[in-house]
C-alpha cells in the first residue's frame, strides 16, 4: 500500500496549447457554455492521472478577482472525490496567481460549492471585472446562482 496520499497521483495541467477538442466535448456533454473558449482571458486546466484527462476548469480573472468556470468531472470519474480536488488545486493555481476573490455561477451545483466554502452572494455585488465577461454577461442563465469564495492565503484553502 505504502504512505503516499492518492492525490500525489493526479497533476494539474494547465492548457497552454489552447482549448482542446477533449475539453470542448466535456462541457457540452454537461450543458455548460463553450461558445467563449478560444477567449484569450481565460486559462483552462485538465486533472489527469497518467495523462487521462478526469475533469477540467478554467479562470478567468483580472487584478485581484476570477470567475472560476467550465468545472467539470468526466461521468465515469464522479462520486470518488475529483471534482473536490481538481477545484481545490485550481483555487491553489489562483493564490498563487494573485487572485483573492473568486466568483462563479452555477444551476445545478450549488450544493457541491457549499461544501467548498463558497457562499451564495448577489448578482449586483460582483466585481465589474468579472460580470463583464461574457461567460457571467451572456451564456450563464439569469437564475444561475452566483457565489464567492475568499482567498485568504494558499495554506487555508479548502481547508475552512
């Protein structure tokens, strides 16, 4: 068995390359937006263990503030705990990034982001820089539910 942690297995690969085809199937299987991929703002992610690709997720920020987006495990990989840790490693890569405040939208996880320490906030209260994306403007639906999460320092994450 050994003592390592099975997190140690998985890398987080950030998607310098552009979006992929892999990635593009991913969210449409899920019904979340694709349309604004090839957007320049935003840096996509794949979880992998042996260059399998077992989710994916994206930020979209400016200065101190990120849109967490495109969150989303591969429906064969669910119920064993992925899509905790491809989130929390993400919001690692956002501390380090400079990001304080991270902000999202979701219609059908909400609960899932509860148990991650986001809190439901107002629509009205999210930063300029980040209701101007389009993601947030255009293709998210207006009952979307918008939460934020506080990025304190990369040693408290997910820890809280």
């Amino acid at each position: 068995m050994g003592g390592h942690t099975v997190a140690a297995a998985f890398t987080l690969r950030r998607l310098d390359g552009g979006v992929t085809e892999q990635l593009r199937a991913a969210l449409a299987a899920e019904k979340l937006p694709t349309e604004d991929l090839s957007n320049t703002a935003a840096v996509f992610y794949a979880f992998e263990k042996n260059g399998e690709a077992l989710g994916y997720a994206g930020l979209e920020g400016n200065g101190e503030v990120a849109l967490l987006r495109s969150v989303v495990v591969m429906p064969a990989k669910r119920g064993a705990g992925l899509g905790r840790s491809l989130v929390e490693r993400v919001l690692d890569e956002a501390a380090s990034m400079g990001y304080r405040n991270i902000y999202l939208l979701t219609a059908t996880a909400s609960q899932f982001f509860l148990r991650l320490a986001f809190t439901p906030i107002d629509r009205a209260a999210v930063p300029a820089a980040v209701a101007a994306s389009r993601e947030f403007a255009e293709l998210c639906p207006a009952t979307a539910i918008c939460m934020h999460r506080l990025l304190v320092g990369e040693g408290d994450l997910g820890r809280a």
